[in-house]
C-alpha cells in the first residue's frame, strides 16, 4: 500500500510539472510582446543569428516580407494583434509558432553556387597577385596556410587562361566552399590587410569566440572571403538562395 502511495505521489508530481512547464512555454510571450510583434522578432532573430549577413544587413522583419519567408497572410495576422483586443491562447500559439519557424528560416549555412560568383576570371587573378605581394593579405594566406599544393595550383593554373568555363567555374567554386569550411581560413592580419573596417572587427571579436559549431565556422569565413573579394561575388545573403 505505501509503494502505491509513493507511486501515485510521483505520477502526480510529474503532471503538476508538466501543466506548470506547459504554462511556462506558452507565457514565452507576453501579450505586449505581441503586440509589438516587430520589434519582438527583430529582437529573436537579432540573438539567435550568428551574423547579420543571414537577415540581410537589414530589419529582419523587412527582410522576412522582402524574401517570402513571411507571407502576406502572416503579416496580416500580425498587423492585426497590435490592435487587437484580446488575445486568445490560439493567437498566442499561433504568434509563437510563427517567431519559431522564421528564426528556423535565417538558421542556414553559406556556400557559393556557380552564380554567386560574378568574375570568376578576375577574381582567380586577383587571388594570384596579391598572393605576390609582401604586405600580408587574404590571398597569401590563403596560399601559405588554407589551400593544399594541388588547389592554389588549380588556382594558379585558371589565372593563366584566357576564360573560365562552365566547368572550370564549378570546379573553382567547389575549391572556394572547401576553403570557407576550414578552421584556419580566417586571420585577422591578413584581414586588416585588405581593408580596416567595422565588419572585419566582427569577424575579430566572432573568431575570438573558443566553441564554434562548423556552420558557424563557415558562416564566419564566408564574409571573410566576400569582404576579401567583395566585386567578384554577389552578396553573401544569395549564395544558398
């Protein structure tokens, strides 16, 4: 009889905590919160993103309607809170399902497509030359440190001939999103060596960081080889779009 008890206390427990986790979920946000459902989830995306080359540089929530990830329906749902009068438990869920999936939306991984680059003869060129220059620069790290032998060979090899490809462009651009994958790819000498400017100061203060995943390496090293290179690739916020 006492085991029963003991059991029936747990199992009642357990619900209690469940109801009260449940309540705690759905007073994510506040009523004001939704009313004010712009600034709410430019604030969400705003902390959840690790740069904000993934909402475009840009208000989040204009962002959003710019590239269709919010509908016009959701929009008008939206608008409708900030005068509505009482908000229901289904519009709270509704509202919260919605912040949930755009920021799911801008959680996303760089890598070039073969029409993110925009001169792929210039820029192999580009690489090639600054890679002579004393002054340390992206281009010679990327030959000293980041590229195998066999790649900034490849590269070499396409800033001799007269123009690229189909085929060549896919090859350089597979070359490309190797590098951005690499852990080294990013240094900030050679960085400020290009240009000293407030979006390589992030990358320096991101790179400090100890425990980044590998997207958020890649992500990382995708803006450095756009602020490297930033007339031969269209801008970062397309190259998976």
């Amino acid at each position: 009889m006492k085991k029963i008890l003991i059991l029936l206390s747990v199992i009642m427990l357990t619900a209690c905590t469940s109801l009260k986790n449940k309540e705690v979920q759905k007073q994510k946000f506040t009523k004001e919160n939704m009313k004010n459902w712009g600034e709410t989830i430019s604030k969400e995306i705003e902390n959840k993103a690790y740069i904000s080359d993934l909402y475009g540089n840009e208000n989040p929530v204009y962002y959003l309607r710019k590239t269709g990830k919010m509908s016009e329906k959701q929009y008008d749902f939206l608008k409708g809170l900030s005068t509505k009068k009482d908000i229901t438990a289904e519009d709270s869920e509704k509202f919260e399902n919605l912040v949930s999936k755009y920021v799911s939306k801008i959680d996303r991984k760089f890598y070039l497509k073969d029409n993110n680059l925009k001169n792929p003869k210039g820029l192999v060129q580009k690489m090639v030359s600054d890679s002579y220059l004393r002054m340390e620069n992206p281009s010679n790290h990327i030959e000293n440190t980041v590229a195998m032998e066999e790649e900034w060979a490849k590269i070499v090899e396409f800033s001799k001939q007269k123009d690229l490809n189909e085929k060549d462009v896919k090859k350089l651009r597979k070359i490309l999103n190797k590098f951005i994958k690499r852990r080294e790819f990013f240094d900030s000498k050679s960085w400020y060596g290009a240009e000293v400017s407030q979006r390589v100061e992030e990358l320096v203060d991101l790179s400090k960081v100890a425990i980044k995943s590998k997207r958020d390496i890649n992500n990382i090293n995708a803006k450095a080889l756009y602020i490297a290179y930033p007339n031969y690739f269209s801008p970062l916020e397309n190259w998976d779009n």
